[in-house]
C-alpha cells in the first residue's frame, strides 16, 4: 500500500510572515524554530502495515447442527408396568431431524448401562430393545445431538410377578341364553344414511344373560364410530356414522350366536 502523508496549516500569523520572507528574495532556512515548522500544527502518517493484507490462510468455521428435539417421537414404548425379565422395543421416529440418537437405560439402582443398540427400519425409524432384569423404576435417557428429548428421562416401571405359563386360565361362565328371542328394530338395520348418525335398538329381555356384540364392516375396513349403550333389563340402544358410500356388513351377537337377521347387508349411497 501507498504512505500517505498529510500537514495541516492553521497558524495563518506565522504563515504570513514565512510569505514575506519568501518575497524578501531569500529562501529560508528550517532550523526548528522558522515560520514554517510554526505553521505546521500535526501531521497524519498511514504506514504499509496499516493497510496491509492478511497473508495467513482463511479459517472457516462450520456451526454445529440445528437439532429440534421437540420433533422426535418415541412409538410403542409400554406405559403400564412390565414383569421383570422381560424385553422393552421402541422405535425412535426422526420426522425429518438430522443427527446422531443415543439411548441409554439407567437401572433401578442408579447405574447406567451402555448405549443400546439401534437398528435402522428405514431413513426415518430406529429401533431398539433392552432386557429389564430387576424389579423397580428405569429410566430411558434419549438425546439427538447430544440434546435431550423433551420427555427424556421416559420411565418403565418392572414388577415382579407370575410368568404367563404360571397364571391360572380364565373361566368364563356359562351363560343360560337363547339368541332367537332377541328383537331388533330400527332404520339402521335396513339402510344407512352417511349424512348423519344411524341407529336401532336390540331387545334381549326375554333371551337370557349373555354379551351382545355388534361389529360393522365398509368398502374400507371398520365403521369409524360405533356406541352401544345398555339402557337395561338387556335394552340395548345401538348409535353408528358411516361415512364412504358403498356395501356395508352388520353383524349382531347374543353371546357366540347371531340374532334373527344377523348379519344384515345394508348399502350407503
């Protein structure tokens, strides 16, 4: 770069008299004390370094990655007590978050195992699972990017108890009941009006004791919302929405038997 220098002149008395001088014909002489080095009142001087260009090679800083925890799911984890010596799976769910996962199952007592293992599903889901082999409370410690979930802890609760090859079958009763003395009546036994709800009722007062079962089945699977509320001496009021046009199958149980009409075929336009 270039030196740059600059002098300022403000003294004008001085500069007035070094002019005389100038026209008296002679040239002065600058011993320290003339009108000239007067006039001068501070001089500006910019050296080479001032201006001089970094010869040290660029440093590029990478931040690390933004992580939104909050965006992370945790699927299938049991929210009820397990027995102990029982195995726990999850899956982990990114949605879309980039970075490294890393579970790790603390022990009732406080000691912390090693970080389980997780299996990639696809690019979105990681799977793991972990032994539970003391009865009491774990943690679940998860973190994406070494940033915790927002739940994390998670806690499972292991209890000790019977396996499911000690625990005594369940005996159901032997119900006394006849499923052709129960009535149904009403309009969604004979057609279905997808604009609003459909309901009948089911009579069984006169059939004995037993369980009614009702179940619906359209063009795509299961009917969306289906009540029976039991009003009584085995008055049953049924309460459905069906909401695709096409076939739909109804089927109504007392205990292990259909009912008279059972199943109905019934279509929805």
């Amino acid at each position: 770069m270039f030196k740059v220098s600059q002098e300022m002149r403000l003294n004008t008395n001085a500069a007035a008299v070094l002019g005389q001088s100038v026209v008296a014909g002679g040239r002065g002489i600058d011993d320290g004390n003339s009108p000239e080095r007067e006039c001068i009142f501070g001089r500006y001087q910019r050296t080479p370094d001032a201006d001089a260009y970094p010869t040290e090679p660029p440093q590029v800083y990478v931040a690390p990655e933004l992580t939104d925890a909050a965006k992370v799911q945790l699927l299938h984890l049991p929210s009820g007590a397990v027995k102990v010596n029982s195995t726990v799976s999850f899956i982990i769910k990114r949605n879309g978050v980039k970075g490294n996962f890393d579970a790790r199952l603390e022990l009732p007592s406080g000691q912390h195992e090693p970080a389980l293992k997780l299996q990639l599903l696809d690019p979105e889901r990681f799977e793991a699972h972990c032994q539970l082999t003391q009865a009491g409370l774990y943690k679940l410690h998860i973190k994406c990017n070494s940033v915790p979930l927002p739940k994390s802890p998670y806690i499972i609760v292991s209890i000790a108890g019977l396996s499911a090859s000690e625990v005594p079958p369940i005996m159901l009763p032997v119900f006394q009941s006849d499923a052709s003395k129960v009535i149904s009546r009403g309009l969604g036994l004979t057609h279905i009006n997808i604009l609003e709800r459909n309901e009948f009722t089911v009579d069984a007062s006169a059939a004995g004791n037993n369980m009614l079962f009702v179940a619906i089945l359209g063009p795509k699977g299961a009917c969306e919302e289906l009540l029976v509320k039991h009003q009584g001496n085995n008055l049953y009021r049924v309460v459905y929405q069906a909401r695709d046009p096409g076939d739909y199958l109804l089927m109504v149980k007392w205990g292990d038997t259909h009912i008279p009409g059972s199943p109905f075929g019934l279509s929805a336009e």
